[in-house]
C-alpha cells in the first residue's frame, strides 16, 4: 500500500540555521528560566485576527492556539522522539514520530505501507515574506534531503511562500528540480481565496512542471466557526465537530477548482483533497451538478444581481473526475460510491501518526473497509492512483 497522507514535519533546530534576526518568526526551541520550550508563533496564521478574537469570543475552552504559541515544554530537549512527538501535537499512542527517514519507513513497513506522500506544512505564513522564503527554503531543502534515496516510495511534499505567488512559483521551481512533489497547499487561504486570478501563474507553473498539489485539510477558517468552537470536546461529541466541519467543507475548495474555471485552464493539473474524506464526494458532484445548470446557480443569482454561476463547458463533475482525487483512511461510503465518483478519483492514507488515522492497523482497516471489492479496484485505490500521479514506483 501508499499512504497519500504521511506528517513528517522538520524538527525545530531547523531554524537555527536561519539568521538570527528571522529567527523568532519560526518553529524553534527557546530556553527559558524554567526549561526549555518549543514555540510555533505563525500556527494560527491561517486565520485572521477578527476570526481568532470572534472564535476566542465564543469558545468557553482555552484558546489552544494562544497556549501552542506561548510554548510548550519539552521535558528531554535532546529526546529526539519527544520532541517529534510535540511537534506533531496529535499522536497515536502506538505511533513513534521522527524526524528521521529510516525511523519512519520502519514505523510504516510495519504498518503494510510501502511509502508515499510526505506532507510537513503549508509554508510559514508570518506575514514577513523575507522569513517566509527563508524557512520554505530551509525546510524544503532538509526534506529532499531526507528523501534523496528514496524518491522513488517517497513523494517530499513541498512548502511555498504563499504570502507572495510569484515568490511561490520560484521556490516551487527550485525544490521541483530536487525531485520534490507535490506542492502543499491547505484547504483555505484566508487572505487570497483560491478562485482568485491572481493564483494564475501557480497554477500554470504547477500544470508545466507535473507537479500535483495536495490540499490538506487545515487549522482554517473552516476549523474555527463559532459553531465548532462551542461544541468541540463537549461529552458526546468529543472533537468529531471540528473533523466533520474540516472534512465536509473540502466540499466548497473542490467547488472553486472544479466551476471556477481553475481545471478548465489547465487541464493537466492535477489536485488531490487530503485527509478529509470521499463519503462526501460523490454526494457533492451531483448537488454541484444540479445547481451549475439549475434555476438556484442561474437565474436566482442572476435576479438577486450576482452574475450566473456557469463559467465552464462541462459540469464541475466532469473535472473533479478527470483531475482530481479524494483521500480517505476509513471510509465505507466512499469504496460504496465508487462507481459514482470513479475508482481513479479515490486514494487511501493512513494519516500517519495521527489519532484520528488508522495506523498501526492499516491492514485490519483496509481489509475491513474493501470486503467483497474487486482486487483491481482495491490495488487502484491503495496504490496504483497514488504512483500513477505522485510518481511512485515502491
């Protein structure tokens, strides 16, 4: 098997490799009275400050994110496994983080994986492109090196400087001619919506270099509506609202790909949603279908003043199912709906080592979830889509 969804980010001593000045802008250690704590300033980035101070306005549970980037301590700073294991922040207790290759592709050989897609983090949105460029670089740059012996089970994902696109194009360029693939992108950019036309030359140098984007679900807008921050960790429900709200709204970024004229443009771009789940997506290209010719995306739109929704030839599901892919670790509805989405538009991952992601048991889950599945459709959808357009050949 290939997991598309792998979290193998850079450890912190990375940015010690920076120049002083840049260097409280990062991930880093820093020492304190009372030990040493690992700090991530930019971690809710994503966001911006009227939705942080409405979320915080709302939730009655501590702002998690203001606690992360005040700093977490690290007991052993010289613990490479305890400190990996607090830079993921959400580990299975079976599961042994790394900042290491081997380590890992020992943990996922275990687990039945042979290999796959890489994914450390969306840049290092801080607002100060000179930092931004900087740590892409560096991040980028230990990750092929990482996987210089490995490209061809691993797919290095690589960070861009998303603040500036033409700075993004650059350094896609550059970690591209390393070998490295894809491009990571999250779900949502608050600052500059994916439908925007200034995105264009990401696009066209994506779609000219081969290299796929994957589009994870993040700490977004989405992860924080108000809703979600009331009722997350409450008894019953647990974290599910946040999950179900991440997942589901990959729903509204596809929308954007597929009718927004982005797939249309560039028909070789390739764009995989990550770790959000496919029971949805069968469900979404029909409702998207049904209103893209429909008198709701048409003529209501066009009575109310906004311009109609239909920009492209064909109906957002002739995109979705020609370039697109949807991820999933545990999903009997999306192997169901197979022959609804097509089998070549569904990976698997395991969402390596995530709580919510099926490691160490990736065998007993994917034997569980394909029962009675033809053995084409399962080599597909556990393998052979993700070599196909990660370039794999483990």
């Amino acid at each position: 098997m290939l997991t598309t969804d792998c979290h193998f980010p850079p450890p912190p001593w990375l940015s010690e490799e920076l120049p002083e000045h840049l260097r409280s802008k990062v991930m880093r250690l820093e020492e304190r009275a009372d030990g040493v704590y690992l700090v991530r300033p930019t971690l809710a980035a994503m966001a911006s400050e009227e939705q942080l101070a409405e979320v915080g306005a709302m939730s009655t549970q501590p702002d998690r994110t203001a606690l992360l980037n005040m700093g977490v301590k690290v007991n052993d700073p010289d613990d490479e496994r305890e400190l990996a294991r607090i830079v993921q922040g959400d580990c299975a207790a079976e599961s042994h983080p790394t900042f290491q290759i081997d380590d890992l592709i020992a943990e996922l050989e275990a687990d039945g994986v042979a290999g796959g897609v890489l994914i450390s983090s969306f840049g290092n949105p801080s607002g100060d492109l000179e930092v931004d460029i900087a740590w892409c670089r560096l991040a980028n740059d230990w990750l092929a090196e990482q996987c210089r012996d490995h490209m061809h089970r691993f797919a290095p994902g690589i960070q861009l400087p998303l603040t500036s696109v033409e700075e993004s194009v650059k350094e896609l360029e550059r970690a591209a001619a390393m070998g490295m693939r894809p491009a990571l992108l999250p779900d949502v950019h608050a600052e500059r919506p994916w439908y925007d036309a200034a995105w264009e030359p990401l696009w066209e140098a994506l779609e000219g270099l081969d290299v796929p984007i994957t589009m994870h679900v993040s700490a977004s807008a989405r992860a924080m509506l108000p809703w979600s921050a009331q009722t997350s960790f409450k008894p019953g429900i647990g974290a599910t609202a946040g999950l179900l709200l991440v997942s589901s709204g990959m729903a509204e970024s596809a929308l954007w790909f597929a009718s927004g004229g982005i797939l249309e443009r560039h028909p070789g771009l390739r764009v995989v949603f990550t770790e959000c789940g496919a029971g949805w997506f069968a469900w979404a290209m029909d409702l998207m279908d049904y209103a893209y010719f429909g008198r709701f995306g048409n003529e209501f739109c066009t009575d109310q003043g906004f311009p109609p929704m239909r920009l492209c030839e064909f109906p957002p599901s002739y995109y979705l199912k020609r370039q697109t892919a949807c991820t999933f670790m545990d999903d009997r509805v999306a192997v169901h709906n197979r022959e609804l989405t097509t089998v070549d538009a569904l990976m698997w991952g395991n969402d390596w080592p995530h709580q919510e992601g099926v490691q160490p048991n990736s065998r007993e889950v994917v034997a569980k979830m394909f029962d009675g599945v033809p053995d084409a459709d399962v080599r597909a959808i556990t393998h052979d889509n993700a070599a196909r357009t990660f370039r794999l050949t483990a």
